[in-house]
C-alpha cells in the first residue's frame, strides 16, 4: 500500500473514556480495523484517553495540517 494512497485517520474507541490515536488507512473501517490491531498488540499505550459517556469505535479523517 503506497503511503500516497492512504488517509490519516483519527481512531476512537469509546468506552466512558475515549481513547484515540492516529492511523493511516484506505477508508475509516480500514483505519478502525488498524486501530483495534495496535490495542491488540499494545492495549492502550498508543492511545490518548479523555472522559465521556458512550461505548463505540468511530473512525474521521484528520485533517493534516499545510505546514507538516
């Protein structure tokens, strides 16, 4: 998969506490399914972790900022 051909994705998972982290990915169920194999290999050490109150996995493209 060439670098040039994928997205960033920002990754939720959702559980009273969001818990987020950045992929490259075809499409959002591409980006979901690295997501849930990075918490596999390495639980939530790749993730931020914020308080809410839903369960879900959601998957947005980022925006990358002009000077990056």
């Amino acid at each position: 998969m060439s670098p040039a051909a994928t997205r960033r994705y920002r990754v939720s998972c959702i559980d009273l506490t969001e818990h987020e982290t950045f992929v490259l990915a075809l499409s959002e169920q591409d980006a979901v399914a690295k997501a849930v194999a990075i918490y596999n290999l390495n639980g939530l050490a790749e993730f931020t972790s914020s308080t809410v109150e839903k369960f879900d996995w959601e998957a947005v493209a980022a925006e990358v900022p002009h000077d990056c």
